[in-house]
C-alpha cells in the first residue's frame, strides 16, 4: 500500500499531465467538458483535457486556490 505523501505526489504529477494518475484525471476532466457542452463530442473533449493538462492548467489553478 502507497503512503500519503506518495499519493499526493501522483496527485500533483497528474495536474500537470504526468505519472500514473493522468489519464484518469485527463478523463475526468473530458467528462466534465463534454457534459458541460463546452465540447461537442467526447473525443474532442479528451483532446481538449490532454492539452489543458499539458499546459499547466491543472498546476495553475492549484496555486491559484491555495495561493
């Protein structure tokens, strides 16, 4: 079993498009566009979660909020 400060690593890596919790978070995100209907299908709104994630959005907006 992974401790916390591992999960919270993953976590932070996943914001910023990277490690093992990505893809789950760049779903997620696609879900939430795509619902929202700021993307017309799934496919495009995964596109769009990728290249959100790759940019720092994720990053940015944590430090935003805590910042």
């Amino acid at each position: 079993m992974k401790d916390p400060d591992h999960w919270r690593q993953e976590a932070l890596a996943a914001l910023r498009g990277e490690g093992p919790l990505a893809e789950p978070l760049a779903w997620n995100l696609a879900v939430q566009l795509w619902l929202d209907g700021r993307r017309g299908d799934l496919s495009d709104a995964l596109d769009a979660a990728h290249e959100r994630l790759h940019r720092g959005s994720g990053e940015a907006l944590r430090q935003a909020l805590i910042g």
